[in-house]
C-alpha cells in the first residue's frame, strides 16, 4: 500500500487516524456482543436496548456536525486530544454502571468520542490523499471492521471472564482502553495538514452553501429529537419541524442557496445505508444467536467477527474495485447485493447462516466508505461540513429512527406471535409491562419471568424468538430497496454527463 504524493509523515498520521477508527468500532462490537449480558444484569426491554443502541449512535452525529464548523478554527489537534479525553472518562463511567440509565448515559459519553474521532479523520484522510480519495477513505474505514472484528472476537475467545471484575460486561470494556491508548500515544508526535477546502481559499460561506437551507433543515429535524432525548423530554414532531423550518430560513438567507442538489440526494440515501449497515451491526449477534447450530452457542458472535474481517479485507484492496466501476458504479452494486444478503438472512437456519452473512458482507462493505469518497470528491468545496455531515446525518438517523425502530419492531413482532392460541399460555406467563417509545407503546417480556421458565416453556419462547428476529432482516431489506433506486439515478446522471470525474479545487473547477 504506497502512494507517491504521500511521505512518512503522511502515513504516520494515517496510521494514527485508522488505529483511532479502530478503538472507535472496537467499543461497538463489544456493546453488540455484551448486550444480552446487559439486558440480564439490569432486565432491559428490546426497546431499551434499542435505546442504548441508539445512544451510541445519534450523540455521534451531534459532535461530528459541531466539530466540523469550527475544526478548521481550532484545529484537528485539539479535536483529536478532545476525543481522547472523552474516550478516557466514558469508559470510566462505563465501568461504574449500575443500571439501565447509567449505562444508556455513559454509552452516550462514548458516542460523542466516537463523533469526534470521525470529525477530524475523514477530512485529514481527504486533504492528505485529495488525487485519490475515494481509495484512501474506503483503506482508511477498513478500521471500522476491522475493531468490530477484535471486540467481537475477544467476546467469543473470553465468553465467561472477569479476572478482577464483578461482572463479564466491565471486564470486555475494560479491554476498550487498550486501542484507545494506543491512537493516543500515535496522535501526540503527530503535525495535522491544513484542509483542503482553506488551502483553495474557499470561503466559508461557499463551503455553508453546498449544504444550504434543505440541507440544514434535515440535519436540524434530526438533531433536534436526539438533543431531546439527550435531555430526556419530549419533543412533538410539529416542534421539531418548526425549529428545523427557522434554522432552514437562516440558513438559507445566509447561504442564499437551497444547496447542492447532488449533495442532498446523498444526504437522503445515508440513513437508510447506516441503518442497512451499522443497525444491522449493532443487532445481529442478537438476531442470529438463536437460529444458528445448536451445538456451537458463540455462532453468532463469530458469524459477527467473519463478517467484519471479509469487510476489512476487501476495503483495504478497494483501490482497483473503485477504479473499475467508479463510486457510483461500485454503490449500485453493492446495494443491490446487500438486499440479496438481508433477503437471504431472513430464512437462514443453522450453517446456511454462514453463506447468508457472506452475501450481506459483500454487498455493504463499500456503501458507508465508498459514499465518503463519493462525497470528498464531489464536494471538496465542502470541505469538512459536507464529507462529516453525511456521517453525521446517518447516524442520526440510525440513532433517532433506525435502531430505536428495529427494536420496537422486535417487540411488536414478537407479541403478535406468542399472542396466538398456540401459544397463550407461555404469554400469559411472560408478557410484562408495556414501555414508552417513540413509535408508540413497545410491549416487553419480563426477563426475571423468562428466566424462570420450565425447560419446555423456554425452549418454546426460543423457537417463537427466533423467527420472530430473522424477520427483521426482511424489515431492514427496503432500505437498501429505496437506496438502489437513487444509486440508479445518480448513474444515469453521470453517465449523461460523459462519466464519473471527481472535481478538482486546484484546477478551479
């Protein structure tokens, strides 16, 4: 992996962004696989922990937004010590949990870690490698799966160990200090470029008018509820599409641009990418531990861990994979294997779970990399507000809808089908107290019941589980269904415009 535009100096600091990646989604896939563990120690409901979920995505989403309009002002340094520190004392918090709110807070602390880390990386990565973007921002989220890989894998490896904890859970996120260590000792020695955006002397307005008014509006209706849940009241969606409407004006009156037309039909694609990909990262280790090989209960934490490793692998060789098909040509591609895959998973049982996970792992590898490097060479004009504001906008998304969602469906999937007279009186047995959401009332099965089962009755619910989460694969299947079609159309524009060509800042066009 070489470059001639890039010396030491320059692959030092890319290492030291892709290891801070890495401590980044090495903390995800421990939460993904100790959520079972959580939801026994403090008796969560699907919703709740959808909740969790959704607070180590969405306060992500409000870092990164702020971080990018002022990161050109105070530096990628400063960021990058800020992320450190937020790392250090999330964790911290972590260990302590005693409860549901505990947990959900401190899992919030970390995605706002993990916001900050994503601000400064993306557009150092974009400004350092800027003739080839699209290859060295799908190298450099090779990280991504590559810590999900080592935090699932030392969950399947260690299924039962605490060594000086009380519990499983503190000893897996006491491991999260060992990566977040080391991208603290590579990020000290380390000198940061100037954007590309400030070296073109691009101003900021023109770098607020790529995003304009519409672009503002969806961020703010989607920073909006997830500011509310950070401060645990209720927001109605009138009030939320008000306060985006004013910001929207003032942005608009500002910019005296509605936006990059290009840019917010990409902005509308990525919710739905980062539920395809992340919200299904996040599940699926809860969704496939019931439908795999009976004789191997870890199968699902390792269908988790090969995922990841095909993902890493093929990011790492995506230079040649991108030129061969262009970034939009590659997204087409991919979305329409990842519908394949999900389609797929929705029926697997046992090892054919193996070949479904393989099929899903080829088709989202390249959309969350791959719509940055669309993203970076489309919009360099945008500098670190257009490339970290599709990060940002995704996740919100996930946060605020998408895992929240995936979870109240769950619930609701599940009563439907223990509420039947086949199964009445296992229901009637476990059936708790229904539970708040954004959706509407989530129904919920009282853990401490669940455990008290008689075998019969447990193996029952298992089965009736087990289906009832495979079926959500079929749920998550139309977001990649609705991201195919505009990939489409986004090839059929640049076909019509003579092919896919990055635009270049020095060449002033």
């Amino acid at each position: 992996m070489s470059s001639t535009s890039s010396g030491k100096a320059d692959m030092k600091l890319f290492w030291a962004c892709f290891i801070a990646l890495v401590a980044t989604s090495f903390i995800f896939g421990v939460r993904a696989n100790t959520i079972g563990e959580l939801q026994d120690s403090f008796n969560l409901s699907e919703q709740q922990k959808g909740n969790i979920n959704g607070a180590g995505m969405w306060p992500f989403a409000i870092s990164i937004i702020f971080f990018s309009l002022v990161i050109d002002y105070i530096g990628y340094k400063t960021v990058a010590f800020f992320a450190i520190a937020c790392h250090t004392i999330s964790l911290a918090l972590t260990l302590r949990a005693s409860g549901y709110q505990d947990f959900y807070w401190s899992t919030l602390l970390v995605a706002v870690a993990n916001g900050t880390v994503e601000s400064f990386i993306n557009p150092v990565v974009a400004t350092v490698f800027n003739k080839e973007k699209a290859k060295w921002l799908n190298i450099l989220h090779a990280g991504w799966p590559a810590g999900l890989a080592l935090g699932a894998l030392f969950c399947g490896m260690l299924p039962d160990t605490k060594l000086f904890f009380g519990a499983v859970w503190q000893f897996r996120f006491a491991l999260c200090f060992i990566p977040v260590v080391v991208y603290a000792l590579l990020i000290l020695p380390c000198a940061f470029p100037v954007n590309e955006r400030v070296a073109a002397g691009v101003s900021y307005r023109d770098m607020l008018k790529e995003v304009g008014a519409v672009g503002f509006f969806i961020i703010t209706a989607l920073t909006a509820p997830a500011l509310a849940q950070m401060m645990n009241q209720e927001a109605s969606w009138t009030t939320i599409f008000i306060i985006a409407a004013v910001v929207a004006l003032l942005a608009g009156l500002y910019t005296r641009s509605a936006g990059n037309w290009l840019f917010l039909v990409v902005l509308i694609t990525i919710g739905p990418l980062a539920t395809t990909e992340l919200g299904t990262d996040g599940w699926m280790p809860e969704l496939l531990k019931l439908s795999g090989p009976k004789d191997l209960p870890a199968f699902a934490t390792w269908i988790f861990v090969y995922v990841s490793v095909i993902m890493t692998v093929l990011r790492f060789f995506a230079g040649p994979i991108v030129h061969r098909f262009s970034p939009i040509g590659l997204l087409v591609i991919s979305a329409s294997i990842a519908i394949i895959g999900l389609m797929f998973l929705s029926n697997a049982t046992g090892w054919a779970i193996l070949a479904a996970a393989t099929v899903y792992a080829f088709g989202k590898t390249f959309l969350w990399s791959t719509t940055l490097g669309l993203t970076s060479e489309q919009f360099p004009k945008g500098g670190a507000l257009t490339l970290n504001g599709v990060s940002a906008v995704g996740v919100l998304f996930l946060g605020v809808l998408g895992s929240p969602y995936i979870g109240f469906k769950q619930d609701g999937d599940l009563e439907k089908r223990l509420n039947t007279t086949e199964h009445a009186a296992l229901y009637a047995t476990v059936k708790g107290e229904p539970k708040p959401s954004l959706f509407g009332a989530s129904p919920t099965l009282d853990q401490a019941k669940i455990k008290a089962l008689p075998e019969a009755q447990a193996k029952e619910l298992e089965d009736v589980q087990a289906a009832s989460k495979r079926s959500v694969f079929t749920t998550i299947a139309i977001l990649p269904s609705f991201m195919l079609a505009c990939y489409i159309g986004l090839f059929l524009y640049f076909r019509g415009k003579g092919g896919y060509k990055p635009v270049d800042l020095a060449a002033g066009h």
